[in-house]
C-alpha cells in the first residue's frame, strides 16, 4: 500500500469532516441568536439554550478534527520496521495506520481503518514486528506486516 496515497486519504477525509463539523457549528450558533427587538418567549428562549449547548459540542468537534490534521502533518510516514506511529499494520487481515483515530475507508482497494497511539489496542501491538503474535483483550493476535 503506497503510504502517500493513504495519508492524503487520511487529510482528504478529516478535511471532508472538518468542513462539514464547521457548517453545523455555524447553523446552530444562528439558530442560538435570538432577536432582541421582540418579546422572548420562553420556548424560544428554552431552543436558543439547547442550540447553545449543542454548538458547544461540535465546538469540541471542530478542535478534533483539527487536532487530527495537525497530527497527520507530524506524523512520519516513512517506512517503518516495527508498530510504531506512521506504520502501515496487517493485523489478522486487518489493515491499521496508525496515526489518528478514523473510521474504516477504502484506500489502494482495502479497508483501511486509523488508530491513534492512545488507542488501548496500540499498547498492546506497539514495537511488534511482522510475524509476532501479541494479545489484546484475550485474543491473540498475529502481526503480519509492517510497513
């Protein structure tokens, strides 16, 4: 699998998110803004507070995936010879990046999915190289590539 590809994948999607977390945030702070210059009922009132709150959290969204694309543009991507940060792992047929957290995508024709090196799995696979067998959660599990 060609790293590159997978790693402008990875921005293309988080940049894809990023844009599509700001668009809600801004809908929901115009929906928190109430006019002034009529009496306020206290309904409206009671839905500009939840829209409030609710542009709060994807405020923390918004962080998120700008965290993650400023993680991808640190991580080295280089060719890797153990589970460390920037590996390509085929984990019992499972392909991992590990880099940021993500959800399962299709890059180079295979299911590819991100994990962070907080993820509890990465403690677990971490400095592994191909062909070993580590256990997680009583399962074990055997490294098969590395790259």
């Amino acid at each position: 699998m060609d790293k590159n590809i997978i790693k402008k994948t990875m921005f293309s999607l988080e940049g894809m998110a990023l844009q599509s977390a700001r668009e809600k945030y801004f809908d929901y702070i115009a929906n928190a803004r109430l006019d002034r210059s009529e009496p306020i009922e206290n309904d409206e009132q009671a839905q500009a507070e939840i829209a409030s709150d609710l542009s709060e959290a994807l405020d923390d969204t918004l962080h998120d995936h700008t965290d993650k694309l400023d993680k991808l543009r640190e991580v080295d991507f280089g060719p890797k010879s153990t589970v460390t940060e920037g590996a390509i792992v085929r984990l019992s047929g499972r392909y991992f990046v590990i880099a940021v957290s993500t959800g399962k995508f299709i890059c180079d024709g295979r299911e590819v999915m991100g994990i962070s090196t907080k993820a509890p799995i990465f403690e677990a696979i971490e400095g592994a190289r191909a062909g070993e067998t580590v256990e997680f959660n009583g399962r074990k599990l055997v490294i098969e590539d590395v790259a």
